[in-house]
C-alpha cells in the first residue's frame, strides 16, 4: 500500500469510528474510501465490517460508566442481534445486495424522522407517563422485534444501524442519550462481531487493510465516546439528528441521481 492509501484508510478510520460512537453510519466513509482504492463491493463491505467491530472496542470502553443502567435490556436484545447479525452476513455472501441497498435511503430517512420527532411520539402514545423508564410490554416486544430487523440489516450492510436502534430505544422509554448510546454501541459491536467472523469464515477480508483501518477506527470510536458525552444531551441529539439526514441525503444520490 501507498502511503496516501495508508492515510486515507486510517483518515477514514477515525472519522467512522467517532461517527459510530455517536450516532452510527461509519460505514458510509469507510465503504467508500475501500472502494476508491480498488476493493470490490462486496470484500470493502466485509473489510470494513471487520475494522470497524474491533475499533467498537474503544467505544464501548468509553461509555462503560452507563452499562449498570442499561445492562436490564441486554438479555432481551443479545439474543436477537446475534441471530440477525449472523442472518444477514450469510445473506450478503448468497445474494445480490442491489435490491437491498435501494431501500436504504428510505430505511435511514425514516429511523432520522422517528427520532427527530419520538418526543411527541412518546407523549402521545402515553410513554412519559410514571417517569423515563415506563414502558409496555408491547413495545418492549415491539423493540425486539425491531431490533432484530435491525440485526439482519446490520449482518447484510450495516450503515445507520446506530440510528435505528437509537430510534427504537427512545420509543421503549429511554431518554438519557448516553445511555443509549451506550446500549445501541454493544448491540451493534454483537451484530458486527458475528457478521465479522462469517466474513472471516468466507474468505472476504482484505486483511491488510483491514489493519490499518482498524488501527483509525480504535481512535476514532474513543474520541467520539469520550468527549460527546461532554456536550448537552440536546446539543448530541442535533448532531445525530443531523448526521441521518446528511446519511440519507448521501445514499439517495447514490442510488437514485448518480
């Protein structure tokens, strides 16, 4: 490798692993980036699958001090995000993931808009009702259901599967953004690591870049989990907010005007 291409891998590295630590859509940069150094598709996909999960170890480091108040809903959502993750990357290796990344846009779009708007959602469908951690048990089944969708989503592509969750997790009755990024960054790091060895296990890998990325995306997903737990809760949900409608504004010209 060129050192302008080490650089960029590990550039791109960084950015998605802040990216993911807050919000989620690594992905989008990393993917790219593999590409413009003549990865094909499909191993760019299964490369930065791999570099990103084992960069989510410096984000899950970084929020370690809100697991006790989240660790409840890890027994309901493990399960499922295993199974789907796993789903979904053996789906990646026996199709065509055309059809699948045109929904993508729309996917993305959708889970921004529930959570730009889950505040009035919430207190319409009566969830603010006995404080912040009131919820059902439809919508915690609802949750799982979804988040398992999500999971497979995750196995297959990946990108905006922290907007997702973190769209669910408001619903079912969390409000403290740190905490659910907290939750949503184990979740999604389970849905990569089974993804990751399925890859591994079909020989995608392009294990030097795979490395170098790597290396970025630790520093990247510990800056990110660090210091944006020091801004207002109001100002990250801005941010989040912001980065779906820039993923979704990206992957429909991608798909649809390019």
């Amino acid at each position: 490798m060129s050192l302008a291409e080490i650089l960029g891998l590990i550039l791109a590295g960084v950015a998605a692993g802040a990216v993911n630590a807050v919000a989620g859509g690594g992905t989008l940069l990393t993917f790219p980036t593999l590409l413009a150094f003549g990865t094909t598709p499909v191993v760019a996909n299964a490369t930065s699958t791999l570099a990103l999960v084992v960069g989510t170890a410096g984000g899950v480091f970084g929020y370690r001090q809100h697991f006790e108040a989240v660790k409840r809903w890890l027994w309901r959502f493990v399960p499922v995000s295993l199974l789907g993750g796993w789903i979904g990357s053996w789906l990646l290796t026996h199709t065509s993931d055309r059809t699948f990344s045109k929904l993508v846009p729309f996917l993305i779009l959708f889970a921004t808009v529930l959570f730009l708007a889950q505040g009035a959602f919430r207190r319409f469908a009566g969830l603010d009702q006995g404080g912040p951690h009131h919820f059902t048990r439809h919508a915690v089944w609802g949750a799982i259901a979804f988040q398992f969708a999500v999971a497979v989503y995750g196995g297959y592509f990946g990108a905006g599967i922290g907007i997702l969750m973190l769209a669910s997790l408001g619903f079912i009755g969390l409000t403290n953004i740190h905490e659910m990024n907290a939750l949503k960054t184990v979740l999604g790091s389970l849905i990569n690591v089974v993804a990751a060895a399925w890859f591994i296990y079909a020989g995608l890998i392009h294990w030097p870049r795979a490395g170098v990325m790597t290396v970025g995306a630790l520093v990247g997903y510990f800056i990110g989990a660090h210091y944006s737990q020091r801004i207002p809760q109001v100002r990250v949900r801005q941010i989040i907010t912001a980065i779906g409608f820039i993923i979704s504004s990206v992957t429909f010209y991608k798909e649809f005007l390019k």
